[in-house]
C-alpha cells in the first residue's frame, strides 16, 4: 500500500542550530498552531469513535489504548487518569505499550516491529468484542499497532486509531479511524511534537466525551473524582457545599470524607 508518510517528510525549516533561542521557540510555536485546526477537521471521526466506545462501555466493556513509543506512552497517560478522575474501577480503560512497562520509560528495540505480540498482549487482559482496542501510531505503520487490530478485528472487536498521516496501513485495518494530519516537524520526523501534541488533545477529547457520556460528570463537575490528596478533599467538599445548600465546610467536609466521592455524599441526603 502506498501512501504520502507526512510525518517523515523534511522540516519547513533549516538550518535550526544557527537559530537563536527566541527563533527555535517562535517557530516551534508557530508550527504548533497548527494542531488543534486540524484536530477540528478530525472531530467528525473522532465522534463516531466516541459514540461506539460509549456504546461499549455502557454495556459493560473496555477501553485499551495500544502504540509503542510516544503513542504507547500517551495511551497510558491517559488511561492511568481514568480512575483518580473519573472514579471509574482500574482495568476498565487500559494501556499498552509495545515492549512491556519497561517501555514507558526506556526504549525497548524492535518492540514495535513484531506483528504479532499486539495481539498476544491483548490477550493477556482476556480481550473480547465487549471491548473497544484503539491503536496509536503518528507514522500508522507500526507493526505492533496494525498486528493486534487486524486480529481484534477478525474477531469481532471494535477498532479504532489515532495516526497523524491519511490514508495508512494503520487507519485501513480501523473501523473508525481518526487522522489527523499536522505536516512535517519542526525536527524532521520527531513526531513526539505536533503529532504528539495532536495525539493527546485527541486522547483527552475521546476519554472525557466517553466519561460524560456514560455518566461520571454532572454539570461541568467531576463528581466520582477519587479523593486522593487534600486539594482534592476540598475541591469535592466545596462541590457539596454548592450542589446541597450546606454552609459548614467542615460539615460538608466530614460528609464527604463519609461517602468517599461527592456524588455519594449528595446522593445520601436524597
């Protein structure tokens, strides 16, 4: 198959170690205003991949992230801030990365290249077509990536991916594909920059409408965030104090301590 691979196309500019400090962050800055226009251009597939994952998880199902790299990093990223945001159990939004939790903070060569140990992986969590698997690769040519989701595919799975080129092997083996074309990097094919940057805004756009749509928000409030640090502690006992009506923090405070999540505790008082 053969496609236009963006991403490793040369800078739009030259020469970066004669430009001065104020120059680099410039033109970096200019080349990130590109993202987020075209993360727009992106939003209608990035809907009908939050709709179909919506679906899934409100029947009972998971979420897994795969990449190897940046992608398989933001993946887990994300999925780690599942629960202590939204108060969801661990295991029901899961990341993986080619290479194993070595990866995330230290290469692991070739990991990527096996188009078979996606799927293994996935095995390991008893994956099935309750569960929705989105693979993330900026280059959509990552054999780690494109191995699981042709097998998760065959079997029934719903596939989803977020790749920064159109048109790649990644975006082909995905039900619901999302690509979102950022253009060269600024440093020629280093795409933890705009593609990275395009993959966690992307990332954050599809666990928050999937959060909200399966009912962890209420108003603009993390209701079911987990309370974990004392910021936390009073971010919720100042929601309680709004959402019902009591004037003691302290009351509030112990009310919320009682129930362990805001919801819980408005709940409580009918």
């Amino acid at each position: 198959m053969s496609f236009n691979k963006v991403t490793e196309q040369q800078s739009n500019y030259r020469h970066l170690e004669k430009m001065s400090v104020r120059e680099l962050l410039t033109s970096i800055n200019e080349e990130d205003k590109i993202v987020p226009l075209a993360v727009e251009k992106a939003i209608p597939q990035i809907e009908a991949l939050v709709t179909a994952i919506s679906d899934k998880m409100l029947a009972g199902g998971r979420l897994f992230y795969m990449g190897a790299g940046t992608s398989g990093r933001l993946g887990i990223l994300d999925a780690s801030e599942i629960p202590p945001t939204y108060g969801m159990p661990q295991g029901l939004v899961i990341g993986l990365i080619a290479g194993g939790e070595i990866a995330i903070q230290r290469p692991v060569e070739q990991a990527e290249d096996s188009w078979d140990q996606g799927w293994l992986d996935l095995g390991q969590h008893d994956v099935s077509d309750s569960d929705v698997v989105i693979g993330i690769a900026a280059s959509g040519t990552t054999p780690y990536v494109i191995g699981a989701l042709n097998e998760a595919r065959k079997r029934g799975i719903i596939t989803g991916c977020v790749t920064c080129n159109q048109g790649s092997p990644l975006a082909e083996a995905a039900e619901f594909p999302v690509e979102v074309v950022v253009g060269p990097e600024f440093v020629t094919g280093s795409t933890r920059m705009k593609s990275g940057t395009a993959q966690k805004l992307v990332l954050n756009m599809i666990s928050t409408s999937v959060m909200i749509q399966i009912g962890r928000v209420e108003d603009n409030k993390m209701v079911n965030m987990q309370l974990t640090n004392s910021k936390l502690v009073d971010r919720g006992t100042k929601m309680v104090m709004e959402k019902t009506g009591i004037n003691d923090y302290e009351k509030a405070k112990a009310l919320l301590l009682q129930y362990g999540s805001v919801k819980k505790a408005v709940d409580s008082l009918g």
